[in-house]
C-alpha cells in the first residue's frame, strides 16, 4: 500500500469552513499526471495543489503543479497560498518566503506578511474590451453587465451595482457553452473596493468561493479604474473570503490568512 500526505486549508479566510478550500500534497517525486488528476477528482475541490523539489528550475525552492477535479490548472492562487501555509505551519520550511517555479505561470513567490498573514506575487493579467456583449453572456447570467472584457481565457463582467453581483444566479449549462474558460463578475463594493464572483462550470467549478487567479484581472481593472495601487476585495460567494490586492510593475499581491482544516494521508495505489 502507497500512502501520501494531505492537507486540507481553508485560504484568504482566518476562519474555518470560510474562504476557498484547497487540498495540498507535498510529494517526494512526482506521480503521473493521472493520478494527480484522479486524486483531485477524489478530493472534488475546486483545486488540489501538489509541490516536489524534483522539477524545481531558476532557484526555486519547489515546483508547483495545480488540479480542477477536470483539467490540470495553468495558475491558481488560493492553492499557492494553501501550500505555502502548508510549508510554514506543518512542514517546518525555515524561511520567510518560499519560491515556486511552474510550467506557465512563471515563477511565484508566497512570504509571511505581518499580522499571520501571507503574501502571494503572482503576474498581473491584461484584457480587451469586448464591445458587443454576446447575447449568449446575459442569458447566461441572467442579467447583462454593463462592460465585457477578455483576459486570457476568462470573460470579465463589470456590474455597477453589488447587489447584481450578489443577486446573479447563473445558468451553469449555458455558461459551460460560453467561448471562455471561466466567467469574472465584479461591482464595486461598499467596505471593500470592489466585490467579484467566479464561475467555471467547463472546469468542474460551478463557483469558486475564492479565486486568487481572477485578481490578477480584478486588481489591474479596479486599480486603473479607482486609480489607486492598494485596493481590499470581498469575494462574495456563499463561503465569501477577502483579499488585499497591490499592484505594481506587472504584478499583482495578493495578501490573505489561511487556516488547516484536515490532516492525513491518502492512498496512491
């Protein structure tokens, strides 16, 4: 029998059953990338992260690899974060910061920030303005944004008011046949500067409670938007979880607590 460690954190949360769920296994080597993708479908979290020295490139302390329930992820923050708690608090990482080399999202650096906190540099993501929004968007959600844009594989729906944002229950059938990966809704916020929700159907990931990956569109739009490089966020789904997000130079930090839920180990065979 082959056993492997596993750890459940609640991320950009300081409470449990709050904030995003992420599955963190650190590994000795590598397992095939099936099973990291069936030990994620087992998990059925919206993703499991999984870190090994082996691989490691430019420096870095590990390499990070992340998993939907269906598809291998090219970024995800909230997993960052989680396995980043991971190495501080259970697996005795001496450092203040840990560096994380990955196939596509470049090189990600999570530090410990003041007050129990973590701090993640991820890139920022840039977009295009979408002029005609797809009739296809609003029946989906059910309401129709009053800006569109494109960021890499992710629409992005700008609201005006919260309560759209709060209110959208989207049909996940037909947001699953949009052109895109996932969708990004965002109003500004009262308290926070501004509030988002993240659909991924398509993925396994009917919502994400917490989705550092779509901050790296949210913060850049708000920032330009509010003109201001220091904005706080309120992910507002049903779990809900906040973030302060900083922009500079092409990068977006996002800074957040996390808290460990489980602890065990699982079987690979």
């Amino acid at each position: 029998m082959t056993t492997q460690p596993i750890y459940q954190v609640d991320a950009f949360t300081s409470t449990l059953f709050r904030g995003n769920p992420a599955a963190v296994c650190p590994l000795e080597h590598w397992l095939p990338p099936e099973t990291m993708l069936a030990i994620a479908s087992e998990n059925n979290l919206s993703e499991t992260a999984f870190f090994c020295r082996h691989g490691a490139q430019d420096g870095a302390d590990f390499h990070l690899r992340w998993f939907t329930p269906e598809v291998e992820m090219p970024l995800c923050g909230h997993a960052t974060l989680a396995s980043a708690h991971v190495l501080f608090e259970h697996l005795n990482f001496a450092s203040e910061r840990v560096r994380f080399s990955t196939a596509r999202a470049g090189a990600l650096v999570a530090a410990r920030a003041p007050g129990g906190m973590l701090a993640i540099d991820l890139p920022a993501r840039s977009r295009e303005r979408i002029a005609k929004i797809p009739p296809e968007l609003v029946a989906a959600l059910g309401r129709s944004p009053s800006e569109l844009y494109m960021s890499e594989s992710n629409m992005l729906a700008v609201f005006e008011n919260k309560r759209d944002v709060h209110e959208l229950t989207p049909h996940m059938e037909r947001l699953r046949k949009l052109d895109a990966f996932g969708v990004i809704v965002t109003a500004p916020g009262a308290g926070h500067d501004f509030v988002s929700r993240y659909f991924a159907p398509g993925a396994g990931v009917p919502e994400d409670p917490v989705t550092g990956s779509a901050h790296c569109t949210l913060a850049p739009y708000w920032s330009e938007r509010l003109g201001k490089t220091e904005l706080s966020a309120h992910q507002v789904s049903r779990r809900g979880g906040e973030l302060h997000c900083a922009v500079q130079d092409g990068r977006v930090t996002l800074t957040g607590a996390a808290v460990t839920y489980l602890q065990g180990a699982i079987r690979t065979a």
